[in-house]
C-alpha cells in the first residue's frame, strides 16, 4: 500500500457518517443549484420515463435523485476503510445462503447489478460472502491513481476485478468452478453494439445482451441483484433467479432483468442514476 492509500484509509476511517450525510446535502445542493450538473439530462430522462407525472412529482423525485447521488458518492470515500462488519450492517445481504445450495450444483452463477442505490457497496458486501470465488466487471478509470484507488477498493474483500474486454474469458474458463461473475449493466450500448430493443420506462431501450449470452454459453444460473434503501446510508439486498422462468428466446432473460430493474425504480425512483444519457441512442426504422 502506498503512502497516498495510507493515508487516505486513515482519513476517511476517522469521518464519521453523519459528517458524510451532512457534507452530501451541501454538495446536492450545489450540484443541483449552482453547477446544475446534467440538469437537463436528468429532467428529460425523468419525464420520459413518468410521462403522467405532475411537475411537482417530477421536481420532487430530481431533488431527492441530487441527494441520493450525492450520499453515494460520499459514502463510497469509505470504500478503502470500511470494514467486513460495517459494509454487511449497512448493505444487509437478505438471503446469502442461496450460494451454499447453488455451490452443491457445481454450477457459476451471473449476478445482474444496477446503478442503483450504492452499487459499489453491493458489490463489497457480496464479496465478503464469496471472497476469490467472486469475479467482477469492470471499467478501467482514466486517470492511473483513481484507477488503482478503485482496484484497491473493490478487492478489498478478495473479489477477482476483471477488466471488461478479459471478463467474457474469465467466465468461460471458471464455468465449471462454482465461480460468481458480477455484472451491472444496465447502461446504454455502445453504438456499434445496438442489436436488441426492448420497453423499459415507457421507451425503446437498447440493452446489452452479454450477460445472457455469457449465461447461455457457459450454462450459468442468472440472478438479478435487488437493493433497497433502508434509511440513510443503510440498504438491503437480495438476488432472485432470473433463468428459472426465462426460455432459449432471445433477450428474454434480459428482458426479465429489466424488469425487475423497472420495478425497483418505480418502488424508489430516485436512487437510480438518472444523470446518465440512457436513451442517446435510437432504434434505425
């Protein structure tokens, strides 16, 4: 660990919660406010989605979208120093024992995640049941010091971080290991990979269909991750099966996965991450 990770661990072991829940109304206030950050993305993501939403309702759900957006990143400062004990409290894993009995299977399982609530703590209160049986996704940072920050975090727990473009080898090689693959995916496709559109909030989506396809191919259990908030700076999660009912149709699967997703978000819609430009992309008539 080097000094900078030294320290850093240090200081926000020493920031208590409440000072984080406090910083995090100044900084929803300035975002939404002042610096207006996505303002327009987010409304017209919000009255797309809620077309028979008053304006109130849609004002009201923004405000509250800036507050939740803002706990989460503060929160997940606490990603180098929280501890095993801590992450499970505040991320409360519902039903954990569904691995033991899909460990007598001898079948991988996919976990579905969502940009919804604090997906990082999910994915740090799983690891701490799984440990190196966990293999997850994701993105490499542009910046080399917050990349390294994040690895470093996001490991903590003894979960195998995967580089996207390696994670479909990953899965196909741990397929007969009872390994668990973590993906949260549920943002838009990349522009060359527009190939299936399904209905999610009221409108066309395009959705990626690699979790499927990886599921198909290396004969994996498919679950979706459910989170819920709590209170403030506590949430529960649990994973439901997702192939049980799904068939061999094409995007099927997915489209019980959006699902689930578009029945959280109507439940809390402003824990998901109504900042990102989910519908940039179109369906070609």
């Amino acid at each position: 660990m080097s000094i900078f990770s030294k320290l850093l661990y240090y200081l926000t072991q020493l920031i208590p919660f409440w000072l984080v829940h406090l910083c995090a109304n100044i900084l929803a206030f300035v975002l939404q406010h002042v610096v207006k950050y996505r303002a327009a993305v987010v409304r017209q993501n919000l009255k797309n989605a809620f077309p028979t939403y008053t304006n109130a309702a849609l004002k009201e759900i923004e405000k509250k979208f800036y507050l939740n957006f803002c706990d989460v990143l503060l929160e997940n400062l606490k990603l180098n120093s929280i501890s095993k004990k801590t992450v499970r409290k505040r991320m409360k894993f519902l039903n954990p024992a569904v691995f033991s009995d899909l460990a007598e299977t001898g079948k991988g399982v996919m976990l579905i995640g969502a940009h919804y609530n604090n997906w990082e703590w999910m994915a740090l209160s799983l690891s701490t049941y799984l440990n190196e049986k966990m293999f997850s996704v994701y993105k490499p940072l542009n910046n080399k010091l917050s990349d390294r920050l994040m690895l470093n975090a996001r490991a903590r727990f003894g979960a195998n971080i995967i580089p996207m473009q390696q994670f479909p080898k990953v899965v196909l090689k741990n397929k007969n290991r009872g390994a668990v693959h973590l993906m949260v995916a549920d943002q838009s496709p990349h522009r060359s990979k527009l190939d299936f559109f399904s209905t999610f909030l009221n409108q066309d989506t395009p959705v990626f269909l690699g979790a499927e396809k990886l599921m198909k191919a290396a004969d994996l259990n498919l679950y979706f991750v459910e989170v819920h908030r709590v209170k403030r700076g506590f949430y529960e999660m649990k994973i439901v099966p997702l192939n049980e009912q799904s068939t061999n149709e094409k995007g099927q699967a997915t489209k019980m996965h959006l699902s689930h997703l578009e029945k959280m978000i109507i439940n809390q819609p402003e824990s998901w991450l109504w900042s990102h430009r989910r519908w940039k992309h179109s369906q070609k008539k």
